[in-house]
C-alpha cells in the first residue's frame, strides 16, 4: 500500500494545559489538579495524526528560537513527520493556555508567536504541495498564506481540505477552491450558508459522530462509546485520519474518521492523544 502524500500548512504550538474541577468564574482564583505541556496547535495535530494513520506527511509552518521550538520540531519528526520545511524564526514559539475540566471539555487560548510569521510559501513549499495527494489546512496562521497554498494546490490538481478553524469569514477565492470542509457544530451555525458552496461538507457532532454531505447523497458515522478524560485536539485527530483515508478508502473515510476522533478523548494532550493506524483498525472492526 502506497502512503497518501499529506501536505499540513498550519499552525504549531506548546499547549499550557491545567486540569481543573470547574471553569473559574471571571475574577475567581481556583486550585488546579494537575498541569502538562505538551506539542499541540491545530496544523501539527493534524501533521502527527494523519501520519499516525498511515499518511506520508510533510508539515509546513514556523517554530520560534525558543527551547519550545526546539521541542516542538521534535515531536513532529519523532511522529513520522517531514520538518523539513518548518521553519525556526526569531522570537517564541506559540502557545496554547488551556484548561480542561472534569467533564472533559476545554477552553483554548492560543497566542500566534511564530505561527504569525508564515507569511510568504517557498519553492519548496510550492513543489511539497502541487506533488501531495491532500493539502490540509486551517486558520491559525495568516489567512493569506493559507489562500496562497489552498490556490496552488487546486491549480496542480492536490485535493484541499480546510478545517476552517478558529472559524472567521471565508474569502471567496478560499472557499472556491476548497474541495472538503470540516467544520463542528458551532463552526457550521457560525459560518452559515457558505459550507453549501463545497462539493463535500463533513460535520462532527462530538460523541454523535459526524455527517458527510456530498452533492447528492449524505452519510453519518456513529461515534464508539467511549470515557472521554480531554477532548483537547480530537477534531484534530478526526481531520488528519480522514485525510488519510479519504485517499486510501473513501467509502469508509468517514468512520475511519469518527473512531480516531473519539479514541482521541480517551487520552490526554493533543498530539499525543491521536491514535495509530492498527488501533483504529481495531475499533473499526
Ligand atoms: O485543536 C486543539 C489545538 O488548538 C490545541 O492543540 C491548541 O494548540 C490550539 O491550536
């Protein structure tokens, strides 16, 4: 079997997380339970999940000079990933502060450092992008630059999909360009009547699985039962392992898909919590 060549534009961070009982109230000071760093930032989850999955996958985005870069870097390659084209630049890294409850549930706030800094796409970018099977990307780096990569792979005839996160208006040369989206509930209520405008719209409904549209048909993908202990990245997760299959085995994209996402929550971290190919295998059957 031949890996599908996954190209990942996007952001990579340092997820901050603490572990709390409740979400503080705004002016409330609250005793966490526990604290983690870990690699995260929704570009390189999506990376390590898709390689995880069994894709050949290349990561294009930017680190800072910091030692968190220096750590991010190698997560991404201890994965399976080609960091090649990551860049390191002047300044920090970014970072995610996040806080996870006891019902599993997150609140994320993700500060851009480095990931501000992929503005311009190289040769090399280019070349990684028209040669890949899937160009995955999503909105936490500048929205410019994902237009440019987004444009350039339906030019040379790469697949896109665009997990349209953190969710924010789409241009029309973005949208028109864009073969798969990925949205969650909240993402699709918010961006509205423009998911119509793609040939394939998949929504993951959290522990309801997802729904795929297409043009004319539509399917849904339940989601294994599960003990969720952090929810952080499993879209993420959900997003790199559909890619993979999508080009592998299309009919069963979807609850390839729906299993890794949930797998996803039975761990904690991002990165870290996407499941291997064989272990998806496994709950499939
Ligand atoms: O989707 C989860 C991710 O969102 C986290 O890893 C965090 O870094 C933010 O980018």
């Amino acid at each position: 079997m031949s890996k599908p060549r996954i190209v990942v534009v996007g952001s990579i961070n340092m997820d901050l997380t603490t572990s709390v009982p409740r979400f503080p109230e705004p002016g409330e000071t609250l005793l966490g339970t526990a604290f983690a760093t870990a690699a995260g930032g929704k570009g390189s989850n999506q990376a390590i999940a898709a390689a995880k999955a069994g894709g050949d996958v290349t990561f294009i985005g930017a680190v800072g000079d910091d030692g968190f870069g220096t750590q991010l870097r190698s997560t991404l390659t201890e994965a399976g990933v080609d960091a090649s084209l990551l860049r390191s630049v002047n300044g920090a890294s970014g970072i995610a502060a996040i806080t996870v409850d006891s019902a599993a549930e997150n609140s994320i706030i993700v500060v851009a450092g480095a990931n501000e800094s992929v503005t311009e796409l190289t040769e090399d970018d280019l070349d990684a992008i028209a040669r890949a099977d899937i160009l995955l990307c999503q909105l936490e780096i500048p929205l410019a630059t994902v237009v440019a990569a987004v444009r350039h792979a339906r030019d040379n005839a790469t697949t896109v999909i665009l997990n349209p996160s953190p969710v924010q208006d789409l241009p029309e040369n973005l949208i028109n360009a864009v073969d798969i989206l990925i949205v969650n509930r909240t993402e699709s209520e918010q961006l509205g009547p423009v998911t119509d405008r793609v040939a394939h719209l998949v929504t993951t409904l959290g522990s309801g699985g997802a729904d795929l549209r297409d043009h004319e048909t539509t399917a849904h993908a339940d989601s294994p039962t599960v003990t969720p202990v952090d929810t952080t990245g499993a879209g993420d997760a959900f997003t790199g392992a559909f890619a993979v299959e999508w080009v592998l085995d299309r009919r069963r994209a979807l609850h390839f898909a729906a299993v890794a996402g949930a797998l996803a929550t039975t761990v904690h971290g991002a990165a870290a919590s996407s499941p291997t190919r064989s272990s998806i295998e496994r709950h499939l059957q």
